[in-house]
C-alpha cells in the first residue's frame, strides 16, 4: 500500500508497481567443475502508484548455475549483495 495525502488527509491506496527488466550482458566470473558464478547486468524500469513516470536502474545479480544439473540456479546473490538464496 501506498499513502498519498487527499484534502488534508492521508489516504492508503494500492501501490499499483510494476517493473520490467532487460539483459544488458552476463560476465562468468569462475567456472569450478561446470558450477559457474556469473554476474548479469539488467536494466530494470518501475513505476508505481507514487512515481507513475517511472524510472529506470541497472542492477547487478551474482547467479551461481550448475552445468552438470541442466543449468539449475542454485544461488542468487551474496554476503555482500544478498538476493535470496537457492531457486527452485
């Protein structure tokens, strides 16, 4: 939820956000035994109920895949950038 003041009084609204990301590039930054860790470079544009303009960022996820596992992502981030551990 959202909150925007309506005629002097603060209102909750629906935060209405959406996002939407581009690949700019991917970087593999080692290769252990087919277990990669790869860095991908996104352009990620939101916009929501309190900036309906928008705005975009280039963000940066470590991504860590398995070869021998048909390519599995088996992390997503780290102790310096933490995303969320294994995906399933």
């Amino acid at each position: 939820m959202a909150c925007r003041q309506v005629a002097g009084r603060w209102l909750r609204t629906p935060l209405r956000w959406t996002s939407s990301a581009t690949p700019i590039a991917a970087k593999a930054m080692s290769d252990e035994n087919g277990v990669y860790v790869v860095n991908a470079f996104l352009n990620v544009t939101s916009t929501s109920a309190q900036t309906p303009d928008g705005g975009m960022t280039t963000v940066t996820y470590k991504v860590t895949v398995n070869k021998g596992e048909g390519w599995k992502i088996t992390d997503v981030g780290s102790d310096s950038n933490p995303m969320g551990n294994a995906v399933e």
